[in-house]
C-alpha cells in the first residue's frame, strides 16, 4: 500500500486539524497555539519531540526499523512544513474562516503543518525505514526568517539530518501534479526602504519648498530602468515599490517635508543582487541631489535564493512519479521570484523544494490572496509524499523489505 493510500484513512481526521488551525492562525514566532496542537497530536502518538527550537519551532524524532547500514550515504532525513499565517484580512465566507482580524493563513501553512504531522504518524505507526527522520515544524517563514533561526538554536547540531525536504502547495499546478525545479527554485527576497528629506511648504508656491513627492515620482520611474537597462536579458530580476507614504490625504494644499517609499528586490545570483542595490543607491542619491532633497536607501538581504541541488532534486522527482506517474511530475517547473526561507537549510544541507499541485489559480486565487484556502483533497498525496521521500532515502535491508502493510 503507498503512503497516500495509508493515510487517507485518517483523511477526515486531518482535514478537521487543518480547519482547526486556518480558523486560528498565528503570525511569526507567536504559533504557541499551533505548536501546541502539533506537541498534543505528537504527544498522543507516542513520538518524540522537542519543543521550544528556534523561539516555536519543533522537531519530532522518528526512528525506522534498522539503523542505516554503514555504507549508506544518507543515515537521516529532515522534512520541513512551515506554520505562521499572515498579516492579511480574510474574506472567505466558509465556517472555519479565520477568527480572527488582520491575520489568515493564505499561504497554505495550515496544510503544510497539517500534511507533515500526517506523515509523521504514517512514518512512527509503518517504520519502512532505515535510519531516523526529523520532522521540522517551522516558525516564521513569512518575513520572519524562522529557519534561520532554527538553525541558529542548534537544529543541524542536535538533529544531524543528511538531506532535507520541503512542499509548497502550488495553486497554479492541478491537484495530483508535483513540480521540481532543479538549481534556482525561489528567488533571494530584499526589502528596500528610500527615506526622502525635502522642505514643506504650501501647494500654491512650490518654488519655495522642496517637493518629496516630486522626487518619490521620478525614483519610482527611474528604478524601473534598473531592470531593463542594466540587468541582462538573460537574467532575471525583479524591482517592486510597493507602498508609498507622503503627507495626509486631508491636507490638499500642503507640500509635506518627507515621504518613504517601500519595496522588495528579486533575484536569482548574488551578481545581480549587488548589481541592484549599487544601482538603486545611486539613482536615488542622485535624483533626490538633482532637485535639491536628500535621501537614503536603507537595502536589507531577508532571504537569499532558494537553491536545489541537483542529486536530491533528481531523486525528488523520481519519488514523485513513484506516486503520480511521470506524466504527472514537472521536472523543469518555471522557478518562481517568490521566496522561502527554506533557502537558508538548503545552504546547511543538500535537499530540494518541491511544489505540490493543489488548484485554485485559475479562479484568480493565488497564495497571499485574502481569498484562498488550502485544498483538503491533497492531504494524502501530499503527506504520503513527504513520507515517501524518507523511506526512498533510508531503504530498509534486504530482509525487510518484503515486509508488508496492512490495512
């Protein structure tokens, strides 16, 4: 019987844990409730734990039947699912809709914790493994760089994990499609803040005062260049300004002293990354000096590029059409300028991240959306694959591995 099978009996029950934890969901480093829940169902298992890793964070302990054998070149395996929601107003209309103002999950982390905590029962109740495998229950993903941080408490130390695995729902793939994306797979995420200092003074007589606005204006349009103008054709990036403040929407007449911009850098190579940020500090030093103001650019590196390595993302695909079938798995998926903070363990351990196909973008509903929800069906396939990359990585020896499963 294949993981997925295995463990849709318990489809329902799983369900009702991911419903529980959408209609409840924690930002960054305040999942206490989460972690709970995922400590609790742990707990009721009988499977290992370990509580309190990098702020929130947990990690389960799963031993297989054997340990590795001495020439194995993979003795553990890590699988990561990620649990903060975010700082969004949620406009579904379902009853478990979250209960609470200005925070939903959006981006599917209530599956992800949901899924990891049903292949870890799959894994502790089967053990068709060799070897031990960590199940890393992650904090702040969104911005908060949680793997950082769980890596900072020690994880890779006290829990020596050879590989490691992620899975991403992917509303643009169907239900029953897995995605992998050999080398770049996310793009290195920065936040740009441009602070700039002009002089007040009232609307009629601008000549007397020093326009920020008039200045935040011409930055936006300049920075827009940087991409087109001086990034390659043949690489990619992306610059975004985002969020804009300047004066108050009541004052029509009244040229304010500063305005902020906000925004987010996208890229793939270091290279470029540098590149972007020299051309950004300059543009805007010399555009704000140009009409008199002064500015800053304040360039914080939050993320770097999600990296797979090749081998694991190979054998992640294999796997994959263990379950699916070859038709069903995208070797080659379009790398994506979002980011994951999964890039920080990948830069610890070889490993890949994968995308799992779950549906809904074609109703215009894609992650970060005050719209989405997680797609329960995909539950088992995508729990039965996390397991299933453990058990392929850790095989069993020979004389176990004509044991069987029954229902």
């Amino acid at each position: 019987m294949s993981p997925p099978d295995y463990i849709t009996r318990w489809h329902d029950e799983f369900i009702a844990i991911r419903r529980d934890l959408h209609a409840h969901p924690e930002l960054g480093f305040e999942e206490v409730r989460t972690a709970g829940v995922v400590h609790e169902r742990l707990a009721a298992l009988g499977i290992e734990h370990h509580n309190g890793i990098g702020k929130t964070g947990i990690v389960a302990v799963i031993h297989g039947r054997a340990e590795a054998g001495a020439t194995a070149t993979v003795r553990s395996v890590g699988l990561r699912g990620d649990m903060d929601a975010l700082p969004l107003h949620e406009e579904n209309a379902f009853a478990h809709r979250s209960r609470y103002d200005g925070r939903m999950h959006g981006c599917g982390h209530d599956g992800h914790t949901t899924m990891l905590l049903a292949a870890a029962r799959y894994l502790h109740e089967t053990r068709r493994f060799a070897g031990t495998v960590y199940c890393i229950f992650q904090p702040g993903e969104e911005g908060h760089a949680g793997a950082k941080a769980m890596i900072g408490d020690g994880l890779f130390t006290r829990f020596p994990a050879d590989a490691v695995y992620a899975l991403h729902n992917w509303p643009s793939l169907a239900p029953g499609h897995i995605g992998i994306t050999p080398g770049p797979a996310m793009a290195a995420a920065d936040r740009i803040e441009i602070t700039i200092d002009g002089k007040g003074g009232h609307g009629a007589h601008p000549h007397a005062a020093i326009d920020p606005v008039l200045v935040a204006g011409h930055i936006i349009t300049a920075a827009q260049s940087i991409v087109s103008r001086s990034v390659s054709p043949i690489d990619t990036a992306v610059v975004s300004l985002c969020a804009m403040q300047a004066g108050h929407p009541g004052a029509m007449s009244v040229i304010p002293s500063h305005a902020q911009l906000v925004g987010t850098v996208r890229t793939f190579r270091p290279a470029t990354q540098d590149l972007v940020e020299r051309r950004l500090t300059e543009l805007v030093h010399s555009i704000a000096a140009a009409f008199g103001a002064r500015a800053t650019l304040r360039y914080e590196r939050v993320y770097p590029a999600t990296i797979n390595h090749d081998r694991e993302a190979a054998f992640a695909a294999d796997v994959a059409e263990t379950l699916v079938g070859r038709a069903n798995v995208i070797r080659d998926l379009e790398p994506s300028m979002g980011a994951e903070d999964f890039s920080f363990m990948l830069q610890e351990r070889p490993g890949a991240f994968a995308r799992l196909g779950q549906g809904g973008a074609e109703g215009g509903c894609f992650l970060h959306n005050s719209t989405y929800d997680f797609n329960d069906a995909v539950i088992p396939l995508g729990a039965g694959y996390l397991a299933a990359l453990a058990e392929a990585a850790l095989p069993l020896p020979a004389p176990h591995q004509t044991d069987r499963i029954h229902s």
